[in-house]
C-alpha cells in the first residue's frame, strides 16, 4: 500500500472494529482520541505510510529481547500506540539551494519534503502495562535503524526506574538474536586502533549505549530542569512524570531543546517526545495543567495534530468493582498482569485506607493523592469564561495579614439552579518573593488573571484591602447583598463594611467540623454536577488543595495537605454561601 492519505491504519482499524463489536470496553478519553485518529483518516493532507510502522514492528520483533531474554513478541497496544508515530506523515514544499555538478554556483530547487507528524506522545497508563518496555522499542529503534547521529534521553523520578529502558537494550546487546544486533555488536570493544570491522558498532558504556557506527548515544538523565534543560535531543521518553512529587515540567523543559535543535533549517527530521505514566498522587503540579492542556486537545477546543494521547482510565469508581471494566485503565490485562493481581489490590485497597488512594490512582486511572481530596479532579476544571455584570452575589471574606491569602469569593445564584464563582486574593510582594521559582509562576498567572493582587509591605493592611475591593466592585457592576465571614483577624474589616453598608445580610461563619460539614456537602454536589461555574484557574488551585479531615460523628473540616497549598478561596465561598443560604429573601 504504501503511502495512501485515505487508507484506515492497519492496527487501528483492528482496534476500532474490536471496540464497535464490543469486545473492548474504553473509557471517554480513548473514545475522544479516536474520533481525533478518524479525523486524520478523512484528512487529505495527511498520509499513512504502512511500510514504516512495519519496519518499526519487523524490528522490534526479530531483534529485541526482553530482560529476562526471551524473544520480544509487540502486544498489540504497542503496535496500536506506534502506529501513530510511524504511520503518520504530512508534506512541505521548500526551497532548497543545490550546488552545480562542476563545483560553481547553484541554484534554489522546489522540494517536497516527507515529514512525521507526531512529535509528542502521551501515554497514561495503569502499572503493569509495561511502558516501560515499550519506551525501549522507541529508543532501539531510533537508536540503530535511524542512520541520523542521534541524541537520546531517558528519564525518571529516580535513576532505578530510568534504567528499566535501557536494560531490555543491554540484554539485547548481549543475545544479538537478530540480524541486525550481530552486525552491530560483531568485533571486541577494546579494538580502538584496527579496522572498523572489527570493532564493536553498540555497546553499553560509562556514557549510556552508544552506536559507534551512526555517533548516536542514548543517555540515562535525571529528572530535573537543571539537567535537562537546552539538550539538543531527537528522542526522548519521561517514565512516570505524574509520579513522585514532581513539581517541575520536565517535559517543557526537554520540549523546548529539542524543538529548537530539531526545527534547524537543515534538520528535517522532528523530534519525537513520549511522555509515559501511571496516573499520579501529586495535584497542582505541571502534571494537572498539562492533563488539562490534554483535554483541551481532546475535546477540540485546541487543535493539535502532532500530539498523540493515549488516556486509560475507569470512567467513574465505581467501575473498581466491575472487573470486566478494568481494560479500560490497563490494555494490558490478562497479559503483563493478572486480574488476580489487581483483584489481590482491590481487596487490599478495602481493607487498608492508607493504600487505597495509591491503588486507585496506579491501577485504576483515578487521580488521587495519599490525602483524600475533597474535590475530585474533573471537578476542579475550570468553566468557560462569564461575566456576572451588576448581578445579585453573596460575598464571603477568608482573611489573614501573614502568608495565607487574603481571600474573597463571590457568589452569584443562577436561574438553572448554578453558581457563577469569581474570586479575589490579596498578598505581600514579599511574601511572592520569598516562594519557589516554580510556585512564583502559578502566582504570576493568578495575577495575570486578576484573581490575586500583589500589595506592596511585607504585612497586608486590611484598610488598603478594602479600599481595593471596594473599588473592584464598583468597576465590575457586582451587587452585594450579604456578606459571610470567619471571625479570625476580621474585627476592623467587618465594622467598616458594616458602617459603609448597613448591618443586614452580615453573617460571621464559625470554622470547625461541626459547622462546616452541611455547606461542604452542599458545594460538593454541586461541583459533582458542574454546577459551580468558576473560570479562574485560582479557584481551581484552591480547589485542588483541598482536603477534609472527620471528627467522630462523620462531620467533616476543610484543610489543606501542605503550607503551600492554599484553599483561602474555597473557605471564603464556603463562608459566602453560607451568608447566601441565611439571606435567600435578599435575592426574591
């Protein structure tokens, strides 16, 4: 077949006939990206190539072994997931300057040149589904069929799990099954001065495994901005970046090396990423902005042909106890795992609370922390911008002068039984300065947004507070008719706002579990729902953060899991729902 820009992709087709006869059950995301692969079937600027995604499996399958040194057999997800890196090309027309024969001048020619189309792949994927195995397909394969000098990087929370990529190398290196790997690994390693044919051509070294044959190098990084940042890399694969406490975005990181070095005028081979994972226990990180760029991307509201997803995950917890449900997170199981395995976990994840939020996140998809979060992560995704002019709102005040945010929520009840949510926070410049590079640039957005003001001090003086936010609602038209707040570090706001106002509608919201429980309950259904429409990705910070602790009675009190993770937000719209709640005839 060949090149075809209509032809439906070999693996994918046996995939999406097995998922319409029901034989595969798939989650929504998978559903999602599908419709993405369809549309690059019906594209005519897009091509299919059969013969390289062959290549890609004749390889792997008659030269690679495994660590244990059986013979390589490609599961049909590594085939499936491939295809889309090596199946898929697109053409540019560009001018290229070809020099005479005889040596003098030249002269611009029009060329058509065959480019890949994916650059980055994102594989989330339950534990035992052996990515890590598949990353060392990718990386051979580039390694020693790519004739290009290469430089390729993998890495991992720790060097432990990096070097599972290159281990099924090393023992490959070892066996020399195939064709290939004898050519490469003929002639000793320490003949540096003989002939070239008889020196060993790849070989593992102090440096990584290294193609003498091609000046190509694969290379074990650690998992750091500092390490990785402006590599000049063709290849690289991320194992578990939504794993560990990972609070930097490698992959931007290596992105932005890779894109530069391989976009060269005269490199036209692109770079190729493949960021590989269980999901993760860590929230408000890189990893969630990046799950959210991926959904962007998935449900069509930003475009991006050179990314390929693939998201595994049960649709809702409840599937945990449906086990013909459990492809949908791992599409390996029944072969790189056992459901008795999984089945052992489940039974584990009852019987023991403090792994259960770790089983649930790395075999079953569903983000987790080892806290229980209040709000779910689907929850915590921002709405569509709106706009609340002059409308009726309960506000609620969390106040503090140290290093919490000075917190302020608006609360707008909606005729369809919704919320529309804005907020506004208030902090030191000295308090932004004093926070990590990385959390300064969440910060930076939040003010970007007009979420969060940066006061100048080093301690908030609540007068200027005041004076700002009374001015805000001025200029955005908001109609306050009640106001909740927490007692703590409110007494000067408070009477102000009560001179300036009038006594009605003012509501002091005591914090504990007893008290909290009930309008905590109430908001979580309502976020169940998609009924609270906040749009600031503050909110959704704050949201994140949040986590509830039970007293005896099963009553339960908003915290936060660690110093840095704010949620003075949601406490003040807690506080402003509760005023709402007391005021609802202010609002007839």
């Amino acid at each position: 077949m060949a090149l075809s820009n209509t032809a439906t992709p070999i693996y994918y087709g046996q995939f999406r006939d097995a998922v319409l006869r029901g034989e595969i059950p798939i989650n929504k995301e998978i559903e999602m990206e599908m419709h993405r692969i369809d549309a690059l079937i019906a594209n005519p600027g897009v091509w299919y190539d059969d013969q390289a995604i062959q290549g890609f499996v004749n390889y792997c399958e008659n030269e690679l072994t495994l660590t244990n040194g059986e013979d390589l057999r490609l599961l049909d997800t590594f085939k499936l997931w491939a295809e889309q890196i090596f199946g898929w090309y697109y053409f540019v027309d560009r001018s290229v300057y070809e020099p005479s024969p005889d040596g003098h001048g030249g002269h611009y020619v029009r060329k058509r040149i065959k480019k890949r189309l994916i650059h980055k792949q994102y594989l989330i994927v339950a534990r035992g589904a052996a990515k890590s195995m598949y990353a060392s397909c990718l990386q051979s394969y580039f390694l020693n069929v790519d004739t290009a000098t290469t430089y390729q990087v993998t890495t991992a929370p720790t060097m432990l799990q990096a070097e599972e990529v290159l281990s099924p190398i090393r023992t490959s290196i070892t066996r020399s099954r195939g064709p290939l790997f004898k050519f490469l690994t003929e002639g000793s390693l320490q003949n540096t001065t003989g002939s070239k044919a008889n020196r060993c051509k790849l070989a593992s070294t102090k440096k990584g495994i290294e193609n003498f044959l091609t000046g190509s190098l694969l290379q074990i990084r650690p998992m750091s901005i500092d390490k990785l940042q402006g590599l000049k890399v063709k290849v690289a694969t991320i194992d578990e970046w939504l794993s560990g406490d990972v609070r930097e975005d490698v992959i931007g990181a290596i992105e932005q090396g890779a894109a530069k070095e391989q976009g060269s005028a005269e490199n036209n081979n692109d770079y190729l990423i493949v960021a590989i994972s269980s999901e993760g226990t860590v929230r408000n990180g890189p990893g969630d902005s990046i799950k959210m760029e991926l959904m962007s991307i998935l449900k069509g509201e930003y475009p991006n042909i050179h990314t390929s997803i693939w998201w595994y995950k049960l649709d809702s917890i409840d599937e945990v106890a449906e086990p013909d449900k459990w492809i949908k997170a791992n599409p390996n199981i029944g072969k790189t795992v056992t459901y008795e395995t999984y089945q052992l976990d489940v039974e584990k994840a009852e019987k023991n609370p403090s792994a259960r939020n770790d089983i649930l996140a790395k075999r079953f998809g569903i983000p987790m922390e080892g806290y229980t979060y209040y709000f779910t992560y689907e929850e915590t995704l921002p709405h569509r911008r709106k706009d609340y002019w002059q409308m009726p709102c309960s506000l609620g005040a969390d106040l503090s002068q140290g290093n919490d945010f000075c917190a302020f929520t608006f609360l707008f009840p909606l005729s369809n039984g919704c919320f529309g949510i804005k907020t506004r926070n208030y902090i030191t410049e000295l308090t932004l300065m004093k926070l990590p590079l990385a959390m300064r640039a969440k910060y930076d957005e939040f003010a970007s947004e007009g979420s969060l003001i940066v006061m100048d001090g080093t301690i908030l003086d609540m007068m200027e507070v005041y004076e700002d936010l009374d001015n805000y609602i001025s200029e955005v038209g908001y109609d306050v008719r009640c106001f909740g707040f927490d007692p703590y570090n409110a007494r000067e706001f408070v009477e102000r706002w009560e001179r300036e106002n009038g006594p009605f509608g003012i509501e002091k919201v005591i914090q504990g579990a007893k008290t909290e429980s009930v309008p905590l309950g109430e908001l979580k259904k309502l976020a169940e729902e998609r009924m609270l429409l906040f749009d600031e990705k503050l909110m959704s910070f704050a949201m994140g953060n949040c986590i509830t602790m039970e007293d005896t009675n099963g009553n339960r009190k908003l915290l936060k899991k660690r110093y840095e993770a704010k949620i003075d937000a949601v406490a003040a719209m807690m506080d402003a729902f509760v005023a709402y709640k007391l005021n609802k005839e202010a609002f007839e």
